[in-house]
C-alpha cells in the first residue's frame, strides 16, 4: 500500500494497538473483524482517553466506537459523483486517509484525500494535517530543556513544557509565540500536575531535577523528592497511560570514579547524593519496562556551551566565563578526567532518540557524548586559553571535585549513528562573545549557578 496504515483486527487489545500505531507515521489504525472486513478507524488520542477514563489496556479496541467507518468501494472510487461527495465529506470531518474495500469489505487499498481529489478533479479547499507527535518536556525552559524545546519545533514536534521556573521565564522567550508550544507552569512534586501534564501526550522527556553535586548539597531533600520520588511517579503515570515512549536525563557522574574506560555495564561508583538519586530513578524507572512501556536512560557527560537559560557553573563555560572577567582560567587539580558534550549535541540526541525505532532505543541505557571529547581539566583550560588568543592559566594543586573518570560512547555511536559537532574551542570563543557584546549581563548574577537557585536578574 502507498500509504501503510496500521490494520488491526477488533480483538487487539488497547495497549496493544497504542503500541502499533506509535510504530508507524500516522496517528490512525484501520479496525477489521476476524475475517479481514473493515468496521471502522480509530486515532491514538482517543485510545489513550479510554484509559484516561477508566478503560483497561487489555480491552479489546472493538468494544468502543470508532472515529468513523468511512471508506471507499471499488466501484464508488471510479464514480465521479461518489467520489466528489466523499472529498466534501473528509474535507468537512478532517479526513486525510480512506481504506478502499473490496466487495467482501476487505481492505485492498489506503487513499489519500489530495489522491482522491486529483484522481476525478474535485475541488480541495483544506487538506487535513496528520497531528504531529506531542512530546512533554519537563524541565523544558532550563539549561538543556530550552534548547531542546527549539530543536523539536524545529523538527515538527508539538512540545509541552512543565516547568516551575526556578530560574526564571526569559530562555522561552523567543519560543513564546510559537503555536506548537505549550507552557505549563507547575512543580513535578505535585502529583496532580504531573498527571495533568499528560493528557494528549505521546511521548515524555524528563529532564526536571535538582541538577549538580553543589545544588543537592544545598537542598538534599529537595533532591530526593524530585530526583527520586517525582520522576517515579511520572514514569508511573506515564506507564498507566500508555506513554511507551519515556526519555530520563541521568548523568554520567554515576560512575564517580574509575581509570578504565566505562561503558554501560561498567560498576557505578558514585561520589555525590545528586549522582546517587540518578542511579536510583535509573533503576526504578527500567525496572518498570516492559512490552508496552520502554524508558531510555541517557547517561550524559558534563554539557557545555551557550544556552538561552546560561549557567556559569559547568567547567567549560565558567572557565570561559573567567576569561572574560577576570583575563585569567583558574585550574584546581588538572589531571581528572570528564567526557565533555555541547548542549545543542545534546539536545540532538534527545530529538533523534525520539525519532528513532523504539525497538532500538527502548529498554536500554546509553553514555551520550563522544569518545574524542574525554578530556583532563588541564587540556580543558589549554583549549580554552588558545581558543581565546591565549589566556593565561593558573593552577591550584588542590581538588576541589572529587570526579574523575572517561567514558566510552560507542554504543550511542551504533544506535544512532551520533556525532559531535560542536567544539570547546567554538564554545569558548561563543560564550566569550556573548559576554563582550552584552548578550549575557553579569556573570556573577545568582540566575546563572543552580544551587542558588534563584530566578531574579539585576
């Protein structure tokens, strides 16, 4: 067929038509009997508020009502007439696609309205869109989350964003318009509107957290409670709905420390409460897996580079940040080891995870960065220091950061093909010219580290 609807026979499950229908490109099914005759169409939306409503993922989809039982016969796709009334009756119920039936009723065909039109020359007034998956994006408007929130609109994603705005609302600011953005304001700790945030979603990314060793230390219950408990729940709320699709932002900072180079079945070693709470949500969250529910965990390396929502507490960007103010990069230690990635990188592998088949991505853990960019804090400050025409570099034998580890990101390479493409040099010279032009407004602001966490700018 030209265009592959999914075909189901009545007898399918809810859950299980949810999960074929989020295998394919479209947001509809054709519903059959058992002998292959056509009954009607349904939509994933409508699915997912049976459940929403009260309906068990084991009911059969033929229980309930289909979205409508249109379709074309042989004989009335070559009748002119025939044809012409059914383009005036999907143009006025939103119809993109008809099955096209045989005479025992048997789908031999799926046409599509732009076909059907062009096929007998009936005029077309509206071509109805396929809806474009909507993806919830918590923690949407931060460091990472805003400019992933731009990256899936770009790409023809509708994005929900739940977020409680700590740092405040200015990185939505150019999105704000966009009309396939949604804000939510809310605190994930609230099982209401975590549940609420839900509703008509397809796929979910947790980004939310309290984010770094100094943060949880500041607020460790803080960092239980939405580390832990709040992103269980969410990923238990997304299971019940019948959300297959569960991105969760984890840290690299679970191996703590380790000589050899660490893939995903390296031993965990962590240093920090905020490394520890990843590790368990980790756990509870694949715990939860299964045919019907396929978290991906994505272990990422300490980001860098410009970000609507600017942090200076994240080694390459405050040691450019330090460039500009004070012409000098400070080094404390110098020999451990951190795998580096930029944030639009990032963001990138975010959007393809999405994108990808869920068979490869689901149920799995992966290391998101790339090998080439392990570095020792030392090569860091050297980089930076050229980049920026030769700052120079002074250096304190102490370490004030007990991490110290490289990671391999070869099975990321495999799945996804993934490449880096931005640079600590191009990061640098970046950040420093924001800085210079004005663009970013005092460094020092409290609005730029996390564990002040504080949304108000001078």
């Amino acid at each position: 067929m030209k265009y592959p609807i999914v075909l189901v026979k009545r007898s399918v499950s809810i859950q299980k038509a949810i999960q074929l229908i989020e295998q394919s490109p479209f947001d509809s099914a054709f519903v059959t009997d058992e002998a292959g005759s056509y009954l009607g169409s349904l939509v994933i939306s409508d699915l997912r508020r049976l459940l929403i409503s009260g309906a068990h993922g084991e009911e059969e989809v033929g229980a309930y009502p289909y979205k409508h039982t249109y379709k074309l016969t042989e004989k009335s796709l070559r009748n002119r007439k025939q044809a012409g009334s059914m383009v005036s009756d999907m143009q006025l119920y939103g119809i993109r696609y008809l099955p096209v039936v045989g005479s025992d009723r048997k789908v031999l065909d799926v046409i599509s309205l732009e076909d059907l039109g062009r096929l007998h020359g009936s005029k077309i007034e509206s071509i109805p869109t396929e809806p474009s998956r909507r993806v919830l994006v918590v923690g949407g408007a931060g460091y990472l989350g805003s400019v992933l929130t731009g990256k899936l609109l770009d790409r023809g994603f509708r994005v929900r964003i739940l977020d409680s705005f700590i740092y405040g609302r200015r990185s939505l600011e150019c999105l704000a318009n966009n009309e396939n953005l949604e804000i939510l304001e809310g605190d994930l700790r609230n099982i209401h509107t975590c549940v609420s945030s839900l509703a008509e979603t397809d796929a979910v990314v947790l980004l939310a957290a309290i984010v770094g060793d100094p943060a949880s230390k500041v607020r460790p219950t803080e960092t239980i409670e939405t580390n832990v408990l709040a992103a269980q729940a969410l990923a238990s709320a997304s299971k019940l709905h019948h959300i297959n699709r569960f991105i969760y932002a984890s840290t690299c900072s679970v191996y703590g420390i380790g000589s050899d180079l660490l893939d995903e079945e390296a031993s965990l070693n962590p240093v920090s409460l905020y490394a520890r709470t990843k590790i368990e949500s980790e756990k509870i969250i694949l715990g939860m897996g299964d045919e019907y529910f396929s978290p991906t965990i994505l272990r990422m390396g300490t980001l860098y580079g410009y970000s609507p929502r600017m942090r200076f507490d994240l080694v390459v960007n405050t040691m450019s940040m330090k460039s500009f103010a004070n012409g000098r990069i400070q080094v404390f230690g110098g020999k451990q080891w951190r795998p580096l990635l930029g944030v639009e990188d990032a963001a990138e592998v975010y959007v393809r995870c999405l994108e990808a088949n869920l068979a490869t991505v689901g149920n799995q853990i992966f290391n998101v960065g790339s090998d080439d960019q392990n570095y020792q804090i030392d090569e860091v400050a050297e980089k930076i220091g050229a980049a920026l025409g030769g700052i120079p570099i002074s250096r304190d034998n102490s370490n004030l950061d007990a991490r110290d580890y490289r990671v391999s990101f070869l099975k990321l390479n495999r799945a996804l093909g993934f490449k880096p493409a931005q640079t600590i040099d191009s990061a640098a010279r970046t950040i420093f010219e924001s800085l210079q032009s004005g663009r970013i407004r005092n460094p020092e602001q409290r609005i730029y580290y996390n564990h002040y966490f504080d949304s108000a700018e001078e």
